[in-house]
C-alpha cells in the first residue's frame, strides 16, 4: 500500500537519498550535490538547489473582470517580465497567506479584503524544492506601496483584462510560471 509523502502525495518511489554536499550559499538560495541510490542499490549524484519557497497573488479588480500586475526586472533572464506579485517565504514564522498579502501592499499598494488560496506546486522539482503558493486576492483596498528592492522601486503596475489572458499567454506577454497558473486558475473561478 503507497504512503502519503510530503504534501499529501502517495510514495511509491524506493529511491533513497544517501548524502548531501553543500557547495555554494547565497543570499537566496543554496546548491549542493546529493547522493542517492535507486531502487536496486545503485548511486547517482545529482545537483540540488534549495529555496525558501514563494508566495504569489492574483489581485482582483473591477468587478473581477481584471487582475493588476507588476512588470519588473528579472536579472536572471536579462528583461521585463509581467508578473503577478511576489515574494519569498524568507521572514521567520511568517505564513503563504500573510507572505502573498504582504507583498500585495509593497508591490501593488493594495490591501485585500479577503484571500483565497488557488494551488500550490514545485516550481522546477528536476533540480529544485522551491515551493510555491499562489492566492486570489478580492475586495481590495488602496494602501500605501513600500518597495524594497532596486526592481520594486522601478517595476509598473498594470492592469489585464483576465479575457484577454490566453492571448496574453500565447503570444508571450506573459511567460511567468506563476502569473499563468494563478491568471488561469482565476479565470476558471471567476468566469
């Protein structure tokens, strides 16, 4: 009989991690090397990449007709990106939940009513744990923004129609993992 793995997924896997080697730590993430065996007893090493997780929300607007987003600068792909507001779970003790609506009020300068929790998912699992949430955020609220990073300070805020999404996603406007899965999500609920 499988048994619930981590998340609530059935282990059916006899795979078994041996060791691991750390060999660089950053300010975000850190790599390492891990040792495991397969089923039949034979070992293989593997790059890893840990991370603290993320937590993202679509905020909802206009009678939840649109959704508001932030085009900002991601060093790691040198462009633009639209994107639905983000973050890390880096602070201590601090809940998805409360991460996604912390960052709604940097990012965006909006305060959500009410929050509801769309999926969650690993992000690239062939080589790193980043587990990431993502929310819809309803009856929203202006506050004022408080951006962080240098990116924060120069990203726009801009408003998507959610029927214009799918064209949005396939002509590439949008290419964020989880601006589509929360985008998309939001459009099955709401229309």
């Amino acid at each position: 009989m499988p048994r619930a793995g981590r998340h609530g997924s059935s282990r059916l896997s006899r795979f078994r991690k041996l060791a691991e080697r750390e060999v660089h730590r950053g300010s975000l993430i850190t790599v390492a090397v891990g040792t495991f065996a397969d089923p039949s007893g034979e070992e293989f090493t593997r790059d890893l990449v840990h991370h603290p997780g993320a937590a993202s929300i679509v905020p909802v607007i206009d009678e939840g007709t649109a959704a508001l987003m932030v085009r900002q600068y991601r060093a790691a792909v040198d462009r633009d990106l639209l994107e639905i507001p983000a973050g890390k779970l880096d602070v201590a003790g601090e809940s998805p939940e409360i991460c996604a609506r912390r960052e709604l009020e940097e990012e965006v300068g909006m305060r959500a009513g009410r929050v509801e929790k769309l999926a969650e998912f690993f992000n690239s699992p062939g080589f790193c744990d980043e587990h990431s949430y993502v929310f819809m955020g309803l009856d929203l609220a202006p506050v004022a923004r408080s951006a962080h990073s240098v990116e924060e300070r120069h990203m726009s805020i801009e408003r998507v129609a959610l029927d214009e999404v799918p064209s949005l996603i396939t002509t590439g406007a949008i290419v964020d993992a989880k601006s589509i899965i929360g985008l998309c999500l939001v459009r099955e609920i709401l229309t």
